[in-house]
C-alpha cells in the first residue's frame, strides 16, 4: 500500500523532461517534502543548497541535500512550493509541489499532525513507531532509487534510431539548401 | 555545455536569439554553393559529437567539435552549429527552444573566430604545421565556449569566476581531446583534400 502510494507519487512528480542529465523530484514524506536531485548517470548531487520558493516567487526558506541526494522540507503555509538548485554550469534542477498537494501533508490526518516527532506512540493507524516508519521509507526510497534512476534514463536514452533520424535531418536539410542555392545560380547563369 | 531553460535570464535569452539570428544571416551569406556538403557533414558531426561522453567528477561533459568546424567553415560554421543544436534540443532535450540562441552564439561563434584567426594558418605551410595549428583552434574553441557559458550565466546573476572556473576546469579533457581530434582530422584533410582550404577562387578561403 505504502510502496504503491510512493511509486505513484514518484511517477507523479514533476520530472523536468528539459534539464539535460538533471534528475530530480519532489514527493511527500510524512509531514515533510522530500526531494532528490541528481544526474541521470546515478550520481547524486551531495551538499547542494535548495533554495524553496512559492508560487509568486518570495522565498520561503532554504535546506540542503545529503550525501544521496535527498533533501527534506517541512511546509509552513500549503501554498505551491517551488524547489530550486544550482547544480552549476547551466545546469538548474527545478521541482514544483502544487499547493493541494502540500495541504494535504498538512493536513493530512489531524492525529498525526499533532504528534510530535518525537512522541514514540504516533501513528497508531499502521501500529508504527515512527522510528520503523522512517526506516521503512528510508527502505523504500532505497530501493525505488534504481527504478527511478533507470526511468529517467530511459527517457533521456538517445537511442540509434534518434541519432539516425538526426543525421537524416541534417542530410535533408543541407540537401534542401544545395537544391536551394544551386537553382538560384542556374536561374542567375541563364 | 548546453545551458537548460530556464537557467538565463530573459533579456539574455532575448539577446542571444537577436545575436544567432545575425549569426546565422552572416553565415549563409559566406556559404558558396560548393562548401554546402562540407558544412552538413560538420553539422552532422557536431550533432554525434555531444553523444559522446567523457565522465569528469559528478557530470560528463562531451564532445563539441565546434574548433574543427570553424576551421572548415568560417562564418558558415554559425548556420551548420545551429543546425545541429537545434536538432541536439528536439531529439535529445539537449539545451532547450527557448535557450537555443543562446547556446548557438555560445557554441558558433568561438567557432567563427577560431575559423578567422586559424584558418590563414592552418592553410599554410606543411599539413604538420597546420594540424598543429588546426590543434591549438580546436583547444581554444573550447575554452572560448566555456568562457561565453560562463559570461552568460553571469549576465543571469551567476557569480562570474565561479562559473567560470566550474565549465573551464570540467571542459579541460575535452580541450585536450578536441585538440588532438581536430589536428588529426586537419592533417587528415590537408593531406587527402588540400582544396578543402582554398576555395574556387585559388585564393585563401
């Protein structure tokens, strides 16, 4: 159930098709925001400031990725959060969380907003601790890495009949343009 | 090497478009009819060029080859670079649309200017020297590129040495690797096709 709700979740969030070898997303982790940022050769960007805005653009704070990759982020209004990091070199990881979904970690179930982290006995519901809840998501994102890190890849596969289909522009295009020329300097010659 | 959209800020997009617009103008102009193949196979090799990747730290950076097709092209090398950009983008989501001008100015026109100091250079002398000097173009190239990415994260906000010295020292292999791609291949053409360095004319292309 857990694993089904994250995997949506994950295939959910909003993976920018346009960074080149930038991976990222944001999803709900209890009643925090996590977020992953890294390349999609599986290297993960450690130590990376990410700076969090809203929708309009105020900054609403800031926090920084672990030695994986992963960041944590814990709402303080449900407005639309817009996750940024500078990865350097043209390269922005940009991952947006809409504010129905940052409500709802929220607001989630009024009994767990109101234990603390700390109090041991939470989270009744799933007979969890929290400590083996966050085991089990450490757990999870454990393994959903791979998976994830092997989807973006694929989008982000050139494969041999893109390259192909490129070459063949190229060919078709400067063709076009020979044609082109040729014909003006023949109409010019006449 | 190619700058994601969104990165820049829009007066630079903007402004980077106007530029490869020109860019582009100039060069079609200087393309005579009989250099057109030449530069779609450079346009082609550019475009597979990038899909060649040489891991370095935490990214990869790849090949641009855009030194070897200043060479070969001058000004013509602005509209062949900008084909396969724009190419690179719509297969590979290399780059993006909107940053297209950007990353053309930033990619052809070292190119060109590496093409207009090199190419009286290379065309002289034994095909040695000129593989030598068609070596050095192509290093330069691409130290010129990281230079101009650089300069236009800066016009976005970016400290400029920082993101210089990022894109300059990560490119270093590549420069080397360019280096000796591009005065292979020069020594290559100077060899087999000495007239791919003079044009109709017999006068220096």
């Amino acid at each position: 159930m857990i694993r089904s709700c994250v995997l949506i979740l994950a295939l959910l969030a909003p993976l920018p098709a346009l960074a080149h070898n930038v991976i990222s997303s944001v999803f709900p982790s209890g009643s925090d925001i996590e977020g992953e940022v890294g390349f999609s050769n599986g290297d993960m960007a450690a130590d990376l400031l990410i700076e969090v805005f809203d929708g309009a653009g105020a900054k609403l704070g800031e926090t920084k990725t672990d030695a994986d990759g992963f960041f944590l982020f814990t709402p303080a209004a449900p407005v639309t959060h817009v996750f940024r990091g500078d990865l350097g070199a043209g390269h922005v990881a940009e991952m947006t969380m809409e504010a129905a979904e940052v409500a709802a970690i929220m607001g989630e179930s009024p009994v767990e907003t109101a234990a603390s982290p700390a109090a041991p006995s939470a989270a009744a519901s799933a007979g969890l601790s929290d400590q083996s809840r966050a085991e089990l998501a450490r757990m999870l994102r454990t393994e959903l890495r791979p998976l994830r890190q092997e989807l973006t890849a694929f989008k982000n596969k050139s494969d041999f009949q893109s390259v192909l289909g490129g070459i063949g522009y190229i060919f078709g295009l400067f063709g076009l343009g020979f044609y082109i020329a040729a014909r003006r300097k023949i109409g010019g010659s006449a | 090497m190619h700058i994601v959209d969104g990165a820049l800020s829009n007066p630079v997009v903007i402004g980077g478009a106007v530029a490869a617009v020109g860019g582009i103008a100039m060069g079609l102009r200087s393309l005579p009819l009989e250099r057109i193949p030449a530069a779609g196979v450079l346009s082609a090799s550019f475009f597979v060029a990038s899909l060649i990747h040489v891991p370095i730290g935490p990214s990869s950076v790849h090949l641009i080859l855009n030194g070897l097709a200043g060479l070969m092209l001058g000004w013509a090398a602005f509209p062949a670079l900008f084909v396969g950009l724009l190419l690179q983008a719509v297969f590979f989501g290399f780059g993006g649309l909107t940053v297209l001008g950007v990353n053309a100015v930033n990619i052809a026109l070292p190119a060109v200017l590496v093409g207009l100091i090199f190419r009286p250079l290379v065309a002289r002398g034994s095909p040695l020297q000129g593989a030598i000097w068609g070596g050095i173009g192509g290093g330069v190239a691409v130290a010129a590129t990281t230079l101009a990415v650089a300069v236009s994260l800066m016009l976005s906000g970016d400290e400029f040495v920082l993101a210089a010295k990022l894109v300059f020292f990560s490119h270093i292999p590549v420069m080397v690797i360019e280096a000796l791609l591009s005065g292979a291949a020069i020594f290559l053409a100077r060899r087999v096709k000495p007239e791919l360095f003079v044009d109709t004319k017999g006068s220096l292309a």
